[in-house]
C-alpha cells in the first residue's frame, strides 16, 4: 500500500516504475507533510466557505438574509476560524462575527440612542399647544358659560381635566372632548375596532402601556400601526414602537371610555418576558446588552430608547422575524430587556 496517501496517481506511479523509493523514515515524512497539505488544502477551502456562509446563510426561522460582512464598521475579520460555525447573533439587521464586535456595536447603538432632542427628525421637546377649552369654545362645541362652569369646578376641586369637567358638570358628550383632543392635537380620532389585545400585547412592554399611556390598537395591512392615546399625544413613545418594530405608526386620540376598557384588556393579556436591569454606568450596560445577545444566540435583536428606558428586545430561534417589519406572533418568540443607568 503507497505511504503518499491522496498523493497524484502519475506522481506515485513514477516512484514505483522510474525512480527508487525513499528510505523507510522519508516515507513517513512524505506521508505526513502530504497530510497536511491536504488538511491545510481543505480548512483554507472551509475558511473561504464559512466567510461566505456565515453572513449569506439564511435564517430560514427568521425568514431574512445576512449580508456576508460583520457589522462592525472597524472590524478586519469578516468570517471565522473553520473550527469555529458562528451564523448569529444577529443585532440590528447586521451579523457580529466575534465577541469583540458585537460589543463596538452596542456600543455604537447606544451612544445613537443616548442623543438627547432631536432623533431622525423626531421633535421630542414639549410644545405649547391651545388650551382645549378654548379650541372647542372656537369650533362652537361648547358655549362661554359652559366652559367657565367646568373651569370653575376645575378651579374648586384642585384636580381632573378640563375635559372630564366639561362631561360632568356641563353635560357634554365624550365623543365631542376627543374631538376638540383631535384638533388640538392635530391628529386623528381612532376607534378600537378590530382591536385585538393579544396581538397588541407584543407591540411594546407592558411597563409602557402604563407608564406612558400608549395602547396599541390595530395592524393595517402589514406595512402600519395604529396606536392611541386618551387624551394627549405622545411622539416619543409612538416613535420607540415604530423603530422596534419596522412598522410604521399612526397616532391618535381614543374616546376615553373605550380607551379605558380596551387598556384593561389589554393589560390582561401576556406579554413577552420583560426583565429590568439597573447598571451603574454606560459601560457597565454595552457589556450587559452585549452579554445577553450573546448568550441567546439571538436571530433578531434591536436597541431603542424610550426615555430612561434602553429597551432590547432579544429574537429566538422559535420566532418569525421580518426585516421589513412584523410583531412576535407568541409571547415566547422575543424577550424585552428594559436597562436603565443610575443608582
């Protein structure tokens, strides 16, 4: 049996015919040195592989494509060692090829996240707006003495809206409050239906439905998101939404009865499990967000700020994800890490 191993057949052919063959102990070297140019042959074959698989492989649970290039704009290294298969995780639509770069990622999502006033020409400054009694007297909604009635009352017992003292003491309908809401706000007003709470459950955490009074209402079509308020809009939170899903968001105010009920309802559904994380400095959270996403293997993960609030929402391998923009269909298909800075 030849020693050359996988050797070229016209090669070995002349040791046997036209040359004589090596001593005993250079036959063993040849055969090793043969072996590894093979070896060495066929891992530079898998390296060039991987590069090109890692990143352009489907992931098929996930339903996108990688591009083949690590999303760390200084990395030097966009594939991995043959050893080593490495496909997620996936942060922002873009694949981390090592440890390393997935914390500069982090790192770079959240110094975006961390701009304070103006985000992708989203004002989030307050803005003076005409006081709503005033709106609805101009439209003719409400008469002089009915409003200061309200203003009265408003003014005796220190507390509740100008609004819900124009129901109770004047009489007024809800439907005309969230209209003069409407215009005060310059936005529409949206009904609850085809309001499906658990389907809107896994729009956002339920800690901001409570906090920040926003309630998702409906999807249209694939592409948009409606979500209500009851009686002021709210850009910062609507846009937060809007940048975790990939929907698009439309904002309006809600008749506050039917506000109230279809919050209840929704806050009796299940949410995707939320956990909250306080770290001490910026730091000391790239290196837990970068942790997490790691650990999970995530198909999917997004950073975005809602206030105090970094929220991650980490994707599993069991989820549908679409880069053009979807919600989990299950509870279990994401988990939402909420992260603040601060003793």
């Amino acid at each position: 049996m030849p020693l050359l191993g996988r050797g070229d057949p016209n090669l070995a052919g002349k040791h046997r015919t036209s040359q004589p063959l090596p001593a005993a102990s250079n036959r063993v070297e040849l055969s090793f040195m043969s072996r590894a140019e093979e070896y060495r042959t066929n891992a530079m074959s898998e390296v060039s592989s991987v590069g090109r698989s890692a990143g352009m492989r489907s992931i098929m649970r996930a339903g996108q494509d990688v591009q083949p290039v690590c999303g760390n704009v200084t990395c030097r290294n966009s594939w991995t060692f043959p050893w080593k298969s490495r496909t997620r995780p996936i942060f922002e639509e873009r694949w981390a090829c090592s440890s390393r770069c997935l914390l500069a990622m982090v790192e770079a999502a959240i110094a975006r996240e961390a701009g304070d006033g103006r985000r992708d020409g989203v004002e989030i400054q307050h803005q003076h707006r005409v006081p709503l009694g005033l709106v609805m007297l101009a439209n003719g909604w409400i008469t002089h003495p009915q409003l200061q009635r309200a203003l009265e009352a408003q003014k005796s017992e220190g507390i509740g809206r100008i609004g819900d003292w124009l129901v109770s003491e004047c009489g007024l309908e809800s439907e005309v409050v969230t209209r003069g809401l409407s215009v005060q706000w310059g936005c529409p007003m949206l009904t609850t239906e085809g309001f499906s709470p658990q389907a809107m459950a896994m729009a956002l955490p339920k800690i901001f439905i409570e906090k920040f009074g926003i309630l998702p209402l409906r999807l249209a079509g694939t592409k948009i998101l409606y979500v209500g308020f009851e009686d002021h809009l709210d850009a910062s939170s609507a846009f937060a939404v809007e940048q975790m899903s990939g929907l698009r968001t439309e904002s309006g105010i809600v008749v506050a009865d039917r506000f109230i009920e279809a919050r209840e309802r929704l806050l009796g559904c299940q949410f995707a499990r939320m956990t909250e994380c306080k770290v001490a400095d910026r730091d000391t959270m790239v290196k837990a967000i970068a942790t997490v996403i790691e650990q999970r293997q995530t198909v999917a993960s997004r950073l975005v700020r809602l206030r105090q609030f970094y929220w991650l929402r980490a994707w599993t391998g069991g989820g549908r994800y679409l880069r053009g923009g979807n919600l989990p269909a299950r509870a279990q298909d994401a988990a939402d890490y909420l992260f603040t800075v601060g003793t």
